[in-house]
C-alpha cells in the first residue's frame, strides 16, 4: 500500500487526548460519492486521524478536483 | 482500493466512459449549438482560399512556402488542384485581388509562389481510389477543362475515356511558351491520366464524329463535350484570353454534375460554394506595416526559392481571433470560441466520465468584452452562463468553484451585515444608498463618508441598506440562492417605502437593471457630478490611467459621469487600449478568481502592465484586483473624499477576513453612532485571539481560509481535546469541518493566545465511523 505521509509524523505527533502514539492505519476516505481506503496516521487508542499538509494539498487535492470533474 | 490506483484508475474510467458516453443533449441541441458555433468565423476560410475557383488552400501552401517546407507546400498543391505542375505555373491567379495584404501594401504574389513550388518540386499527387464503379465515360477533348474533369471521375472509381481529334493530350497548352510551361511538363502531368487507368483515344476524329452524330450513346452512362476551347494566351500581348483556373472550375463542376446524375442524386444540393465566393473571415490589418511586392530577380524564370520565402513572409495568414487578442481567458484555453463552444457542448454530453471542459466554463468572467468585439456578436459569456445553469441543474457543478463565493455572500446577507434602515431621525425615505457588500469590505470608512454626504445633500431622507445584490450567485448560476436574495431586497425596499436607490458598484447597477427593473436606481456618481463641490485649486493633479468595471461597459452615461468627476477633480484621463465599452474585466468578474485563481492572478497583471501611469478605478473589486498585481491604484472616492491616508493609491487590499470584519465593523459603527443600536453579538468562537504572521496570512488568504475557519477549529480542538501535539515544537495540530471543508490548525498558545503556524483545508472526508 502506498504511504501517503512522511515517516516522521508518526515520530512527531502523537494524539493530544490519549497521550498515545500515532500507528500507520487503514483509513476510508470519501468525497462526491466515492471512497477509497489509505494508510494515514491513527490514534491506536481514540482512532484519531492526521491528514498531513502535503497529502491535503496534494495528491487528495488532485483527487477531489478529479471527483468533482467527474 | 488503493488510493493511487484509484486516482488512475479515475483517469482511465472516465476515458472508457467518455468514448461509450450515450449522447444526451441536456440544454444546447445541436441545431442550437450550429447556430451558436457559426457565429464564431475564425474557421472561415481566408479570402485567396475563398477567392481562389477551386479553393487551394492558399494560407496554408504559403505558411509551408515559409517555412521552407516545399514538399509539404507541394502536396498542399496537389490536394486541391489538378495538374498542380501545369495550373501551378499558369494560373491566372484571381485570388490575389482579394488578398488582404494588398490592404497594407501589394497583394502577395500567390501565383509566383505556386509556379516557384511546382518547379522546385515535381511531385505527382498520391491517389487513394474510391470503391471501382463500372459506369463508362467518355469525355470528348484534351483540354484542360476536360482533363480536370476526367481526373476528378477517375478517382471517384469510374472507367473513363478519353477522345482528341489530336495526337497529343492538352491541346493549346502546348502553344504555351516553353520558359512557362516546359512541354515535359505537361506528358509528366497527364500521363497520370493513363497510369491511374484512362483509356486515351488519339486521332479520334472518327469517333467524334460518332459523338456527335449519335449524342445518346447508349455505350457509355455519361458524356462530356465542353465547349469548343480557345487559345489561352493571345500571343503578342501574353494576355489570357481563358483563365486557366476557371477551365479547371469548369471541369471539376462537369464531373460533379457527371456523378450526382449517375448516382441519381440532387444535382444542386450542397454546391453554393462551387467557385468564387465572399469569406465571412474579418481580418483586422490595424498595425500592419504596409509592405511592397518582393522583387524578381529574373522574372522570366520566376521568383528563385529565396525570393519566395521573402515573399512568403509578407502573408498575413489571415484569420480572426479580434476576441482572442483581447481576452487572455480566450487565450489561456490555447483556442477559440467556435472550438469552445464545441468542447462545453461535448461536456454537457458526457454522461459518465470526467468533464474536462468545466475548467473552461467557470474561468470566464462573463464580462462581454468579446461579443462587443465579434465582428459576429459571439457571446463567451452566454455559452458559460447556459452551461453553468445546465450543470447546477444536473447537479454537476464541481462544489469547489463557487462555494467560497457564495459563502461570502451569504456573510453579506447575514445578521453580520445586513441592514435596512430610514435615515436616523426620519421615518421615510426618498433614496436608498446601498453602498454593495464589496466597497464596505475594502473602504468601509468611505461608506460612511458618503453616506453623511448623501444625507447632508439630499432631502426627504436617505435610507440605508447594507447587503449583497446577488451577483456572486448570479454568476455561480445558483438561481434559487439569487432569487431569494432579490426577494428579501425588494421586500426590504418596499418595507422602506420604495425609494429611489443610490448604487455605487456598477456590478449591483446590472444586477438590478437586470433583476430589478421597476426599481428605480441612480449610480452614486451621477449624484456627485450633480452636488459635489469641487474646489478651484483642483487644478492639475496628474495623470491616472482609468480602467472602467466591466458591468459599465453597456452604461455610457456612467463612464462619461466619472470621467468629467476626474476632470472636475483635476486629473487628466489616460484612456487604456482597452476601455469604455471594450474594457476588460478584473478578473473578479464572473467568479473567474474563485474558479481560476491563477487565470484571474495573469489577467489582472496584464491589465496592470497596459500603462506605467496610476491606475483609478471606481469598482472596490477592481481596485483591489489592480492593487493586488502591485500597480498604485486610487479609487474615485480615495480623489472625491480623501481621508487620512496620504497615499492611498498604495494602499494593500484586505484579506477575505479582513473583508468580513470590515463589513461586520461597518454595521457595528454606524450602528452605534447614527442610530444608537449596539449589534454586536460575537459568536463564541470569536472571541479567540488570534495572532498570524503575515505570511501565514498571506497564505490562508490564497487558500480561502477565513480567520473564523480557523478560530473554529481551536474553539472545538480546545472544547474536545481532539488534536495532536509535537513535543519538540509544541505545536497542536487540529481539524474542524464547519462547511464542506475540512479546516487545519497547527497552533501554540502564549498567554492566551493563539499562534498560528499553519493552516491547510481539503474537501474528503473521514469516512463515517472511521474517525
């Protein structure tokens, strides 16, 4: 599975609320209708996702225009 | 399925699709879309072509010949004429009286480049066949008329003789002087005749008289007698006496009526542009050079290959695109509007698969400078708007393109700025002054301004009415959004008596104009010229470049209005290449900035770059537009009610927050001083100091991040504890979804407050359930 994300943010951040480090995760993602499962970064304990700088202004926003295209 | 594979998989599903799209005509028939796509006359052919009895395509053979590329030049020859090698040299050239050239300076010389290419080059054409027929005709001479008819049936597959009571096919084009037409020449060129499978009959005086004793022979389907042939050239004079290129006509008309008879079709249908006819092309020659005739060195042998290019380059390659020229939107798409209206209509039809062609729908301002342009009255704008309608109907207007827009508006329209009210102390109201959601955005102190010089003019009291006129929506083809604003506008009006309105932005003057019709309206500026007090010293002030909105380009007494205010100001008026009603649009316009930032970025910098003077405008939009690309510019009312800037033509324009606060400023403050109300009611968000460095800011405003997206996120990171921290920066990072974006923060706090280090939005979703 390709990894959208750089490595380090899992060493980087961890989830404020539960103190608990982030875990590469499966992730459904969905927009206009269609849905697609990624690896992002995921609280092991909350389930709560990072979506990185450069993924939201990247590749999903690549996606997004082509979905709206669609 | 992973996310990659899903993206080019997207990209190759929609190809599959788009080729087994049903066709489904949704709003522009085709019979519509023909009518529309005529209207566009860049694909008319050029004058020569037009001009030329056979239709050679003159443009492109010497845009080849230019280009040095003779054998390309030579099979464009070869395409249309027949016999390229002999009516190459002999053409008798009537296209040349029509060549546009000689409207800055001589014609080209069409028929010396031809004869330069057929002597440089003696290539044969290449000849698919059609299907063979076995239908027989004989054609009864050797002329050239006759040839060509011969040829043209040959290669639609009939079985063709050919009669000559001569020994020799061409008759009198052997009397032809030999530095002219080389007799070689001539047996090279129709010995193809007998190669491609014509039975030629030399010394056939007997079965000529056969012919003409028996004219129904029943041997052959069809029989061609062209008229007796005359000498082409009187011999001393060296004067045509035939035109060779007519002769051609001639044969090439005979052989279609040969055909259609034989095929038992129309004979006249569809044949209106057999020879000579008129272009609909315009070619503008404005800033044409006018250049004289390259020349000849030895005019016997003709111009050498060198000559030729010189020659070749005088060409204007005439075509249109007076739209195009003017219009970088028109530009940017890389064609015109008759392939546009094509591609947007080829977009409507797909069915499933990616529309490629809603880029070029929501980048077009919809200003109207090219059907003011159109020598044809081509409208962008009508196509664009049809299309749009069609799309948010059908549901398929992408969200993004319009979305930030219309929430503005709904701000505009919202208890943060709306308002409608008598003049404080008054109970009825003869005008209305609606200043228009975008001046209060970028001036707000100037709302103010006027709005105490309107009451201190004018009597029977002077209402306000602070909100958008719909435009945004407009624009965004989202009829019932726009519907509803003008329902509460006119409701609000009414409530007020129905007063005559004060419009300072020309975009709400077309709105209602348009919309608003029984409402009676006045632009601001036609209220100054009538009372504003101008002083005697101002005299002279300088130059300013005036660029006019683009919703005045139809309100001549608007443009004129301001201009005598500027010249009453003191200022002398530099008129831009492209003004008055052929001015350019903002890049605002039309929602182009929303859909097309980087368009709506090149746009305004090239209408910055069209002079070196200060700029005024007197459209906050524009204003702001124009500052935004570096240029110094004033606003009519930074002249007519100056404040305390002393330069406000460098003023910087607000970011999309600023725009909000200012207008939420605007209606606190008058609020407060002219009718003693206190509206201010913050949601609890906004009570959140914030604290971004400039260049964040800068890039929130590229992004349309709102300062209030972000106080949301870290009102709800703050409230939930949902977010994610760095240790070694100390950074939270957190994300909120107020609309149909996800909006980013990553934030720190010192003594309350909070610092922003970065914000990034993206319209997906975390799938239900999986956060």
């Amino acid at each position: 599975m390709s990894q959208y994300y750089e490595a380090s943010l899992l060493e980087e951040w961890n989830c404020a609320k539960c103190g608990a480090a982030l875990k590469p995760a499966k992730v459904d993602i969905a927009y206009m209708g269609s849905q697609f499962t990624i690896e992002l970064p995921k609280c092991e304990i909350c389930g709560l996702v990072l979506i990185p700088e450069s993924l939201a202004r990247g590749k999903m926003a690549e996606v997004e225009k082509i979905l709206e295209d669609k | 399925m992973n996310f990659f594979v899903c993206v080019c998989l997207c990209g190759s599903v929609a190809n599959k699709l788009r080729k087994t799209a049903e066709k489904e005509f949704k709003n522009m028939e085709q019979k519509e879309l023909r009518e529309t796509e005529d209207k566009c006359i860049q694909e008319q052919p050029a004058y020569c072509v037009a001009a030329c009895p056979i239709h050679v395509d003159v443009r492109t053979l010497i845009w080849q010949i230019k280009q040095g590329k003779w054998e390309d030049a030579r099979k464009t020859l070869n395409k249309t004429m027949p016999f390229a090698g002999i009516l190459g040299r002999i053409c008798d050239h009537p296209c040349e009286n029509h060549c546009k050239r000689r409207e800055a300076g001589d014609p080209v010389a069409i028929s010396a480049l031809e004869r330069c290419c057929v002597q440089k080059v003696s290539l044969l054409p290449k000849i698919s066949f059609l299907p063979s027929k076995t239908q027989k005709i004989a054609i009864l001479s050797g002329g050239l008329r006759s040839l060509t008819a011969a040829w043209d049936l040959i290669r639609k597959g009939y079985k063709i003789h050919i009669f000559t009571e001569q020994n020799r096919l061409g008759e009198s084009l052997w009397d032809l002087p030999e530095s002219l037409l080389p007799k070689e020449v001539i047996e090279k060129e129709f010995s193809v005749l007998e190669k491609l499978g014509a039975q030629i009959h030399l010394n056939a005086e007997k079965d000529m008289g056969f012919f003409k004793a028996n004219p129904g022979s029943k041997e052959f389907d069809a029989v061609y007698a062209p008229p007796e042939n005359e000498r082409f050239l009187a011999p001393l004079e060296m004067t045509w006496l035939v035109s060779p290129i007519n002769e051609a006509l001639e044969g090439r008309k005979a052989a279609v009526t040969i055909d259609r008879q034989i095929q038992k079709v129309s004979l006249t249908a569809g044949r209106e542009k057999e020879g000579p006819y008129k272009t609909r092309l315009f070619t503008s020659i404005e800033n044409i050079a006018p250049l004289p005739l390259t020349p000849m060195s030895h005019p016997e042998s003709g111009y050498t290959p060198e000559e030729a290019i010189q020659e070749a380059e005088r060409c204007l390659q005439c075509q249109c695109l007076e739209c195009v020229k003017a219009c970088l939107y028109l530009e940017h798409f890389k064609g015109y509007p008759k392939k546009y209206a094509r591609e947007i209509y080829n977009n409507e039809s797909i069915v499933m698969g990616e529309r490629k062609g809603n880029t070029l729908v929501n980048s077009c301002s919809l200003c109207g400078l090219c059907e003011v342009i159109c020598p044809n009255d081509f409208s962008m704008a009508d196509v664009c708007r049809n299309a749009r309608t069609s799309m948010v109907k059908r549901g398929k207007m992408p969200p993004s393109a319009h979305e930030f827009a219309l929430r503005d508006m709904a701000f505009s329209n919202g208890e943060k700025f709306a308002l409608s009210k008598h003049e404080p102390g008054h109970e009825k109201s003869e005008y209305l002054f609606f200043p228009g959601c975008q001046l209060s955005a970028s001036s707000p102190g100037h709302v103010e301004t006027v709005y105490d010089f309107l009451r201190s003019h004018l009597k029977g009291g002077v209402g306000l009415m602070l909100r958008c006129c719909g435009a945004p929506a407009d624009w965004a083809a989202r009829e019932e959004i726009f519907q509803a604003g003008l329902e509460t506008l006119e409701a609000q009006w009414e409530a007020l008596g129905r007063p005559k309105m004060i419009l300072v932005c020309s975009t709400c003057y077309s709105i209602f104009k348009r919309s608003l019709s029984h409402i009676n309206i006045i632009s601001l500026w036609e209220i100054l010229e009538k009372y504003y007090a101008f002083s005697l010293s101002d005299a002279d002030k300088g130059c300013l470049a005036l660029h006019d909105p683009c919703t005045t380009r139809h309100e001549p007494q608007i443009r004129e209005t301001v201009r005598s205010l500027l010249k009453n100001a003191g200022y002398k008026i530099e008129e831009l290449k492209y003004s008055g009603e052929q001015t350019t649009c903002c890049g605002y316009g039309g929602l182009m900035s929303n859909a097309n930032p980087a368009l709506a970025k090149a746009v305004i910098q090239r209408r910055a770059e069209e002079s070196e003077s200060d700029f005024v405008a007197y459209c906050a939009m524009c204003r702001d537009a124009l500052s935004s690309a570096g240029k110094r510019t004033l606003h009519l009312l930074d002249i007519l009610f100056p404040s305390d800037d002393a330069d406000p033509a460098s003023q910087k324009p607000p970011t999309y927050s600023q725009r909000h606060e200012n207008r939420a400023r605007l209606k606190e403050h008058l609020c407060q001083i002219l009718w003693k109300e206190n509206v201010s009611d913050m949601a609890d968000h906004e009570d959140l100091m914030l604290n971004i460095a400039p260049e964040v800011e800068k890039q929130m405003d590229e992004r349309r991040i709102l300062k209030s997206d972000i106080q949301k996120v870290i009102r709800y990171a703050e409230e939930s504890g949902n977010r994610f921290y760095n240790s070694k920066t100390g950074h939270w990072l957190a994300a909120y979804q107020p609309v149909n974006v996800t909006y980013w923060a990553e934030y720190s706090v010192s003594d309350s407050v909070f610092v922003i280090h970065n914000a990034y939005c993206h319209r997906m979703t975390i799938a239900e359930g999986k956060r």
